[in-house]
C-alpha cells in the first residue's frame, strides 16, 4: 500500500502573484486525489517539520539559524541576505519561510523512514531540488531531498538512485552528493534553462544530465528513457530510488518551453515501482497548477495501479473550476485542464539533437 505524505503548511498563501509559486500546487494535487476518491485515510500521513537537529545533517547551522530570523522578524539585515540569498533573487522572506521548507523535509525524511523496510510513499510538498547547504536558491530555502537521501543512507543503504525530470537542472542534489558513489543522481532538463548547469555526464562521479531542447515531445522522452535513463538506473542495482517529477517538462508550463504530456511522468513512476524495493516520489516545480495537479494525481493512481478515468467525476471537477490563477490563461482554462487528467499523449519526430547524445 503507497502512503501519501501531505501538509496543510501549504494551504498557507505565502506567496503573492507575480511570484511563480503564487498558486496552489502540492494541497490541490492532494485535493484532487481526494475528490477522486483515491487517498483514504489509511494511507495518508501528516508531515512533520524537521527540526534543527534534523536540517543540519545537510545544512549549515548559521543557515538555519538565518532562515528561522527571517521567518520570526519578516527581514533580514543586508549581509546575511546576500550571504544566504534569503530575501534575494525570488527567495522571498515570507511568513512561513522557515516552517514551510521544514516540513518540507520533514516529510521527505518520513518517506524515507517510512520505507526503511521498502514501500512507496508520494510526497508532492518535497522537492526544493536547488536548495544549497547555505544558500537559497530558485524558490528553494532547504533541499528536502539530499535530507531525504541522506536518512536513506544513514539507514545502510549503500545503491540510491535519484531521478529528476523537472524542467530545471537538479543542482542542489547533484552538488550535495557528487563525491558519494553511493547515490547515481540523473538529471533530465531543458537545455540553456537556469540554472544553466547539467550540461554533461560525469560517469566517474554517477552524475548524469541529459539537456533537451525546447518542444521536447513524449517520442523524445520516452526513446532517452528507455535507452538511456532506464539502463543506468538498472545498472546501480538500486535499493531505492528517488523520483522528482516536477511538472514545468509538461506542455502547459509557463516558466519553461518543453512540450511533454503527463504521460511520460506518470509512466517514469510506474517503470521505476518495479525497479526498487523503495521508491519515494516528491512533487518539484510546476508553475501551472492545473497541469500540476493533474500530473501528481495521475502518479499518485499509478502509485497504487489505479485505473485512470477518461472523464472526471463531478467532485474533481469542481476542485479543479476552484482553482484560482493569476496569469492571462487562468482567465479562460482550456477544456483538458478541466475535464481529464491525462493528457492526449504529445508525440513526434526524435530530432537529430537527441539521436545523438551519450547513452551508457
Ligand atoms: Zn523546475
């Protein structure tokens, strides 16, 4: 039985429009998973927070210790802001800027607690992949995931994967576990996207990046994941595995210019179920939230081989006719953000820029 890992902390608008994260993203995934009548309680559980204790088996203290000043007096001086990026370069300080990425990596480190003896947990409020040990980085305050990783391996586990198909190069998790052989980290992105990083393949250090082109299409994704995401991953023997999905590779994003249908998440997550005893599947970024909504829902029925419906039940379609969003097409949502949860699939031609990248 999957375990779904949620949080009312997201509930909180802490974000105001033009702000990107201005929007409700892992709560309505929750919701929608609700309406559809696929998450009981049975399999839900409430993220704790990390605690310092916790946030600093990868985090420095003086970070920390920051990031709790900034959420108790709603400032920072100048030197720490620019030390730590914490109220700088779309960080903003907001009312629950220490609290919110702490749960945050509460839940990803219960994930991970709570598939020591293996298991499938969905933690879509994890996922701040660009978090730095000391520094804030694009909308990230504490990387969730190498403190999710981190309990995996302080459990014994010596062969973790970790998957990223968000439209942005995983930075955060790559830097935190470049020297460590024991986690493979793989990073799928569009090519020239902040934070420009992940251009190539560092096989003596697991670290592998396959930048894509803008328009990239379903036929694409799924000829590099077949032939080269897969086989790397099969080849670590994994004894968990670590997805983030994000949801800004699809066709709807705003903030980025890949064409992919959610489809290609949903089947990465139902290939990567049987490839480890553990798996563990976070949310990442998406700046749609229809699209993001959907795609998390599609995976969380994945998760747990649940038949997918063509139409939606009247419930889920009113939670998603709630949804509020702040840019020009949330004034008239097409029809598919409204009325399905798959896509229609995106295929197409597989273009010479993917033929010929390095396979393994
Ligand atoms: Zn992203």
């Amino acid at each position: 039985m999957a375990l779904f890992i949620g949080s009312d902390i997201y509930r909180l608008p802490v974000f105001a429009p033009p702000h990107p994260l201005a929007i409700p993203r892992a709560a309505l995934a929750e919701d929608l998973c609700r309406a559809m009548g696929w998450l009981p309680d049975v399999q839900y559980r409430t993220s704790p927070m990390a605690d310092i204790g916790d946030l600093t088996a990868f985090h420095e203290p003086d970070y920390i210790a920051a990031l709790i000043e900034a959420e108790a007096t709603q400032t920072l001086p100048p030197d720490a802001r620019a030390l730590y990026r914490i109220g700088a370069d779309s960080n903003p300080i907001h009312p629950a800027v220490f609290r919110r990425p702490a749960t945050s990596a509460g839940g990803v480190m219960l994930a991970a607690r709570l598939t020591a003896q293996g298991g499938i947990v969905h933690a879509p409020g994890g996922g701040n992949h660009h978090g730095q040990k000391a520094r804030a980085s694009g909308f990230c305050f504490v990387n969730d995931i190498a403190l999710g990783i981190s309990t995996w391996l302080a459990q014994g586990l010596t062969r973790i994967a970790y998957l990223d198909l968000d439209a942005h190069h995983g930075d955060g998790v790559e830097t935190a576990f470049a020297d460590d052989p024991r986690v493979l980290t793989i990073s799928l992105h569009e090519a020239g996207r902040w934070p420009r990083t992940g251009t190539q393949h560092h096989p003596a250090q697991s670290i592998y990046n396959f930048p894509v082109p803008a328009a990239f299409n379903d036929s694409e994704f799924a000829y590099l994941f077949d032939r080269a995401i897969l086989p790397l991953i099969i080849a670590h023997e994994p004894q968990a595995i670590m997805l983030l999905p994000g949801a800004d590779a699809l066709a709807d994003d705003p903030m980025a210019r890949l064409a992919l249908s959610n489809n290609c998440l949903l089947d990465a997550a139902g290939a990567l179920k049987k490839l480890a005893p553990r798996l563990v599947v976070l949310g990442g970024g998406g700046y749609n939230p229809y699209s993001l909504a959907r795609a998390w829902a599609c995976i969380w029925a994945t998760l747990n081989d649940i038949p997918i419906p063509a139409t939606l039940p009247q419930q889920a379609a009113d939670t998603l006719a709630g949804v509020a969003y702040f840019r020009a097409a949330g004034r008239t949502p097409p029809a598919h953000w409204l009325t399905s949860l798959r896509d229609s699939p995106n295929p197409g031609p597989v273009r010479p820029e993917i033929l010929s990248m390095e396979i393994f």
